[in-house]
C-alpha cells in the first residue's frame, strides 16, 4: 500500500510504501496536543520531501531521544525520528496529511502513552451524554 501526505500548504509531503495495520493515536503530554495519528515503518519505506528545508528545528522533551517536526509555514505536525538515528529506522508520519479516503482505511488504536504506555482494550473515548438540569 501506498499512502502520500502532505502537510496544510504544502510544503512538506511524505510517501509511505508499507501497509499500516493500524494507526496509533496516543494520549502523551506531546501527541494529545499535537492531534496526531501515527502510522509506523521503517524509514526505509519512506520518501519524504521538504523536510530539511521547510520544518523545525527538532522539539524534543521527556527522555530526548525523539525528534519531532513540524512545517514552518503551516504548523503541521508531520513526524517523528530517533534523535540518534535521524531518517534511519522506525519513524512515525501523521496519517491525517493523507487523503480522507486513505485514513479511513486504516483501523485507529488507542494508546496509553500518558500513563502505562500499553493499548486501551476498549475505545477510552469518553461519551457525552446530555442531561436535564
């Protein structure tokens, strides 16, 4: 499978040549605020375009051993590397910079990232019900 992404404007796009058998949507200080889901693979199976040129500096926080990047111009979050090993190894791209068709095709799972770094069983998602005053 074959999934292509680019940022708002842009600027900044990736390839991603693997087949993601879910995407992670994770509850940590940084993913919950940068709304992300990540679909993974080896850096290998992933072109990108723009990325030295139109992102970032890297932002990294808690272990820093994560380099995450950001587009300059738009502020989309687009992926995160290994510090160690930059554009080697396992890297996560946002799959919400691919089409709408592509990211419905991919199952979500949710992950515990804030607290015991392990997958909810269930859907954590919190219900809203109305009530009467």
């Amino acid at each position: 499978m074959t999934i292509k992404g680019k940022c708002h404007c842009g600027k900044v796009s990736y390839e991603f040549n693997d087949t993601p058998e879910y995407t992670i949507r994770c509850n940590c200080s940084i993913c919950r605020r940068l709304g992300t889901l990540w679909i993974y693979s080896d850096a290998s199976n992933i072109t990108l375009n723009g990325l030295s040129d139109t992102t970032t500096l890297s932002y990294s926080h808690g272990d820093m051993e994560l380099d995450f990047r950001t587009c300059k111009s738009c502020g989309t979050s687009v992926l995160w590397q290994s510090l160690a090993t930059p554009g080697k190894g396992r890297m996560a791209l946002n799959l919400n910079m691919a089409e709408l068709k592509d990211i419905y095709e991919v199952p979500v799972r949710y992950y515990a990232g804030a607290d015991s770094w392990s997958f909810f069983k269930e859907d954590p998602q919190p219900k809203f019900v109305e009530t009467e005053d």
